[in-house]
C-alpha cells in the first residue's frame, strides 16, 4: 500500500476502535435512555471507517464524491448528541426517528449535488454549517463538567477537525489538499482516544458516591436509608451517563418539590445537600421516592438496582 495511503488507514483503525468503544458503551449503558445514542455513535463510526478504508484504497478520488460521503458521515456523527437532548421517557423511542430525519436533512446537500449536480461539491447552506457547530460544542458543554469532561473535549475536538469543511468559513476545496489525509487523522485518533478514555472511567473506575450507600439510624429503633447515600448511587451515574442537560433538569425539578414540601434538602451538580439534621422529620422516604420518580423517567429499576449494588458493594 503505498504511502499517501497511511493516514486513511490509521482513521480507518481509529474509527473501529470508536466503533468497539460505542459497542461497550451500550453495554454499559444498558436500561437507560443513552442506549439509542451509543448505537448512533457506533453507526457513525462505522460508517467513517468504511469511508477511510475507501480512500486508502483509492475508492474515494473523486473530489465531490469524497465531499459528499464526508458530509453524509458528519450528518450522521450528530446523531449522538441530538438523541440524548431527547433522552426522556416515554418519547425517547419516537425521538429517534427525528434524529435519523435531522441526519437527512443535513446530508441532503449531498445526494442533491450527487443527483441535480453530478460531479459538483456539495452546496451547504450557511445555517447548516453553525448549527453542525453549535450541536458540537454543545456535545462538549454537555460533559465539560463531568468526569467524563476530558473525554468529551477529546471527542469534540476530534470532530471537529473531521467536520471543518462544512464549519462556517470552512472550505470544501481545501479537502483534497496533501494535508487533508493528516489533518483527518489526527481528528480521528483524537475521537478513539476520547472513546477509550470514557470506556475506561465507566468500567473500570465507576462513579463513587459522596454519602456511601448504607443505613444509619434515626430516632426510632428501626434504621432508616439515608436519602443521600440513596440518591447519589442512582443521579450521580446518571449524570456521568447523560450530561448536564437532563441532571441539572432533574435538580430542578426535585428542588422545586423539595421547596413546596418543606424538605431540608436539595440536589445540586454533585448529588444530595441536607441542610440540617438529615434524619429529623420523616421526610427521607418521600424524598427517595420523589428522586427516582424523576430518574426513571431516564433509566429502569434494573439500572437503578445495578447501580445500588455497585455502590454496596465497593
């Protein structure tokens, strides 16, 4: 295989590690609503790999072939991040369909030029270009301030330089440039180290709660859950799961109930704050209930119990 062909074929390998990365990612995301967004991710990975894989074979030497299957790649690279910005039950299922027509929609440029303008690079609108822009950043915002925060800047920065030709101002020609191979292939080993990066922290060192997960006792001889230890095992690895979006929701909707009912509580970024005596009251279980009420509506019991598990048992 001749030189020039090396950095295809190192994104080709870089996106099937992406590829395995997102595999893992829905296994590890199993009974929660960012399953669909995983397998967007792995599709999207895929199909960047195969692309790669052409150009190395010199499939792709066309010009305004090889933009358009750029274009219909970063189309389908944004679906991650549009599915988990509808990540609620019940409509997260139905969501999908809106994400898979987003995709079309931003890939139409490029079957039009393919089919009204055979041979002519695709011709995208200005307001397609930042809002592939704003979706990125806002993939990154999402995570910044999460565990998973340099993962997500990786991955960002990744595709970003995989989606600079159709970034405002950005240049379809310059594509084709001797260094256009290169550039692609640090955008793509950027992408793979991000996704082994989030892989690692979500297998092998889980989300740890602030409180602990045992029981203390109050002042009746029965012990009681104590809500924080309760509630972090299942809010905060949500948080790691889906981003601050949908947390900083959940916050305010529980700290909206717990203002209404008196409790001397309230969930922030970082899990559960009792403002005073934590156990005074008897308004722990009313609390716990309220809590995964609104995490359900994102994740099973099966999750939930999984998760309260792992936390036992560290």
């Amino acid at each position: 295989m001749p030189p020039a062909a090396s950095p295809p074929l190192f994104s080709a390998v870089a996106a099937v590690v992406v590829a395995a990365a997102a595999a893992a990612g829905i296994v590890l995301a199993r009974g929660s609503t960012a399953v669909p967004a995983a397998g967007w991710a792995a599709a999207a990975a895929a199909a960047y790999a195969a692309e790669s894989w052409s150009r190395a074979s010199g499939g792709l030497g066309d010009p305004a072939a090889a933009a358009a299957v750029r274009l219909a790649v970063v189309a389908l690279s944004l679906c991650p991040i549009m599915s988990l910005l509808g990540a609620k039950r019940p409509q997260h299922g139905v969501w999908q369909f809106i994400v898979a027509t987003l995709a079309a929609v931003l890939a139409m440029p490029a079957a039009s030029a393919a089919l009204v303008r055979p041979g002519s690079l695709p011709d995208v609108h200005v307001i397609e270009r930042w809002l592939v822009l704003v979706l990125l950043l806002v993939a990154g915002m999402n995570f910044i301030a999460t565990r998973h925060g340099v993962a997500a800047s990786l991955v960002v920065a990744g595709q970003l330089l995989l989606s600079r030709c159709f970034l405002p101002f950005g240049d379809m020609a310059t594509s084709t440039t001797s260094s256009a191979a290169l550039i692609d292939a640090v955008g793509a080993g950027l992408v793979a180290a991000g996704a082994i990066l989030a892989v690692v922290q979500s297998w092998w060192w889980p989300i740890r709660g602030r409180a602990g997960c045992g029981r203390v006792s109050g002042r009746s001889a029965e012990p009681v859950d104590d809500p924080a230890a309760v509630i972090d095992a299942g809010f905060l690895p949500l948080r790691e799961t889906l981003g601050a979006a949908w947390t900083l929701r959940i916050s305010e909707r529980f700290n909206a109930e717990a203002e209404a009912r008196g409790w001397p509580c309230r969930l922030r970024f970082d899990g559960l704050h009792v403002d005073r005596g934590p156990l005074e009251g008897g308004w722990q279980a009313d609390a716990i209930r309220t809590a995964r009420a609104l995490l359900r509506r994102f994740v099973s019991p099966a999750w939930l119990a999984r998760h309260r598990r792992a936390c036992k048992n560290r």
